[in-house]
C-alpha cells in the first residue's frame, strides 16, 4: 500500500520517515519529497508497504502524530492520473 504523508518537518529526511513507519512493519520504500533546485524537503512524502495491514496500523498510529513540533498527516495516496496529451516538459 502506498501512503502520502504530509506536514513533514522540513528536517526529516528519507532514512527518518523509513524509521518512523518501520514500528509498524516492512517498509518497502520511503521518500521524501525535494525541490529540484535546492535540494531542500517540500515538506511531504510517500511510504510504500507491502502489508496493508501493517500500512493501516501506521495509518493510524502515525496520522496526528507530532514529529518536530508538526502534526503529520497520513493517507492512501491517490494514483498519479496519466497524461493524455503525451507531452513532456
């Protein structure tokens, strides 16, 4: 199950945010979301578990959750929709 996870600390890196889901189960893969220029978090991310389970115990263990003096918010994340115009930028 894929998750979105949002109001990140703009401290809380890829390795940070595997941690805080693996207290749940296997995390597949943890990403934190950067701006292509600078490198810096935007903030929002996405963690991907194999076990819907497990990905619905950190749902609820994690959404709220203070990390850095921010409440986090975790969801389902919603399929990226395709481009029907086949145009790249």
């Amino acid at each position: 199950m894929n998750m979105y996870v949002s109001n990140l600390s703009f401290h809380t890196n890829d390795e940070a945010l595997k941690t805080l889901f693996a207290a749940f189960g296997n995390v597949s893969s943890a990403k934190v979301i950067t701006d292509r220029e600078s490198g810096q978090s935007r903030g929002f991310g996405f963690v991907e578990m194999d076990v819907v389970a497990e990905a619905q115990a950190a749902m609820k263990g994690l959404n709220n959750k203070e990390i850095e003096g921010r409440a986090m918010s975790v969801s389902v994340a919603k399929e990226k929709p395709a481009r029907s115009d086949n145009k790249r930028w």
